[in-house]
C-alpha cells in the first residue's frame, strides 16, 4: 500500500522525445493522455526549456511540475551531459527554468526518478535491501535503493566494461543502432551485469525502459546469478516519478 494522493504533473527529458502527463498519485496512473514532444536537436538548454513549457501550457497545468534529465543533477546543477547537448553541463536548473514557467518545479536525474515510481507502485521487490533499477533506453541509467531509499546520481551506464562504457555496449539504442537480435543483445547485458553484480552484489536487478515490455524475449537469455525482473511502469516511470518527486519534496 503507497500513502501517495492527489494529482501532480511531470515531465521526462530523454533523449529522442520529452514526454508529459498529469498524473494520479494515489495510484501512479496518468489522468489523460500523455504529450510527447520530439527532443529539439541540438538539444540546447534553451530548446529544451521551450518544449517544457510548451508541454505544460498545452495541457493547461498550472501547479507544479517535477522535471527529469539525462544527467547528474545535484544541487539545482546539472554535472553531466551523456545523450544530450553539452551545454547542459553547468546549467543552474532554478536559474534556467524559472524563466520559461510560472509555475515551481523540480528537476532530477530520469533514472532515479523512474526508480522512485518503481519502488511506490511497482514491483514490491523494490522496497526492501539493496536494489539496482536500471533503465534502458538511449542511454543506461541507474538508481540504487536500500530499502527503497535512494541513493541519488549513480551513473553505472559509464562503468568500463571490457574495453567501452556499459552503455555503449548494452543500451537499447546500442541494440537498435547495431541491429542486434534480443538474442544477440541479452549477452552484452548479462556481460554488464555480471559486472554490476561483482562490484555491488544487488539482491536484485529491476530493469525499466521501453524494452522491459519485451523482457520475455530477452530475459530467458540472462544467465547471471541475481534475479533479474523487468519494471512493472515501463517507460511511464520516469514522468510519474518526477510528479512524484515535486509534490513529496523528493529532490536529491
Ligand atoms: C546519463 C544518465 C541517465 C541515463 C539514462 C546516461 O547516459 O549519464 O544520467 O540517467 O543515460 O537516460
């Protein structure tokens, strides 16, 4: 059972769309459709920002928006910039947006995100000892829990594994741009997570992103010792767990 209510908006900055949702928090479902936006290119803080309000000005929000994107976000400052411009790198996320929206926001990594919605309504598994979320999509992204407490700005999808970063090697934009079969594709992940399972010793995997929707034909595939499970929300999570991180103060 989540304590989570009332209704809140977020906003998920990826790599090739930024995908908006009001969104019920007493269950984690969206009220409405879902605004999807192609990521400007360059994706320019500026460009980006314009989407952004434009996302909540169509859907007529006129309360607070919990934002999410690609990078480290600490502080109200973004540290890095993998799968969007560098001119991200720097950026004070307060300065910035305060001046496209009228409204408060706040602004975190899309993976801990995803992984904070991922311990409030999806997979029970998340919510106690050491969990990894990861999501896989353009890039890797990581959220570690204990408990289902994160632990904000991991960045596993760098770690060197063998002779390139894991993301390079086992995202689902890796397998897309190489033309992998997921039977192709499953050992490059088991390979980084054999990796993270050596290094952190997880009780867990809980793997998100669009392609957890296909987990049945990859997961099969994976022969690592720790459990490996696909996200319950999918590609959803990380808008619901930005609403969520602006209405319950969960930014890192
Ligand atoms: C970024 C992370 C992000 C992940 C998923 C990585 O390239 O460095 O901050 O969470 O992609 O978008």
């Amino acid at each position: 059972m989540t304590t989570h209510t009332g209704h809140s908006f977020g906003i998920d900055i990826g790599g090739s769309g930024i995908k908006g949702a009001e969104v019920d928090l007493k269950n984690g479902e969206f009220v409405g459709p879902r605004l999807k936006i192609p990521t400007p290119q360059p994706s320019t803080p500026h460009e980006v920002a314009t989407v952004v309000a434009q996302i909540v000005r169509e859907k007529e929000w006129d309360k607070p928006v919990g934002i999410t994107l690609p990078s480290v976000v600490s502080k109200h400052t973004v540290h890095s910039a993998a799968n969007i411009s560098p001119e991200w790198i720097g950026v004070d996320t307060t300065e910035l947006f305060s001046r496209y929206l009228d409204v408060d926001f706040v602004v975190l990594n899309d993976a801990d995100a995803a992984g904070l919605a991922e311990v409030a309504y999806g997979n029970e598994l998340a919510k106690t000892g050491p969990v990894i979320f990861l999501t896989l999509g353009t890039g890797i992204g990581s959220a570690f829990f204990l408990n289902g407490q994160l632990f904000p700005n991991t960045e596993l999808g760098h770690l060197t594994v063998g002779t390139n970063e894991a993301e390079v090697i086992a995202s689902s934009a890796a397998k897309e741009r190489e033309g992998l079969k997921y039977k192709e594709w499953a050992p490059r992940l088991n390979r980084v997570l054999q990796e993270y399972e050596k290094l952190f010793n997880p009780q867990a995997f809980l793997i998100g992103g669009g392609i957890s929707r296909k987990f049945h034909k990859w997961g099969p595939h994976l022969t690592i010792d720790t459990p490996v499970m696909p996200a319950q929300l999918q590609n959803r999570a990380g808008i619901v767990g930005a609403a969520m991180a602006v209405l319950e103060g969960l930014e890192p």
